[in-house]
C-alpha cells in the first residue's frame, strides 16, 4: 500500500494559469466549481500577483476542461508554461 502512495505522489502535477479573478469572493466561486468537478484537485490563487495566478495540483490534470470552467464563469484563463 505504501508503494501505491508513492507512487501518487509521483504522478502529481501542477499547473498555473493567469486570470483576471480579481476579488476574493469570485476567487472562492472559481475554486468551489472546479473542486466540484475535480474534487481530488488541490486549488488556489495567489491574487496578489499581477497575473491572478490559479495553481492546481494534481493526478492527470485535465487542463482545457479547467480552462473551460473558468471561461464559463466569465474569466479570461491561460496555461502558463
């Protein structure tokens, strides 16, 4: 069992995308959407940064699905490489 944890470990990945989120109540609304759909995802924003940075962690991210959700609520969100 514990190599199987290690092995998770392994296979997480992380992807930051820059949005125009702004304020902390839609921060929260972005976040409470996407964790619905992908709840094993870990999401945060860091809006302090001047790219309203949204960070997702992990197992095989689906990153336009991702994308798609923030677009659907009205927020610009690009794949930062």
């Amino acid at each position: 069992m514990y190599q199987f944890k290690e092995l998770k470990e392994a296979d997480m990945v992380v992807e930051i995308f820059k949005t125009n989120v702004q304020k902390e109540s839609d921060k929260n609304y972005v976040i409470a959407v996407i964790q619905s759909q992908f709840p094993d995802y870990k999401i945060n924003f860091d809006l302090e940064d001047c790219d309203k940075i949204l960070r997702v962690e992990g197992i095989d991210l689906q990153c336009e699905n991702i994308m798609d959700y923030v677009h659907c609520l009205g927020y610009t969100c690009e794949r930062i490489d």
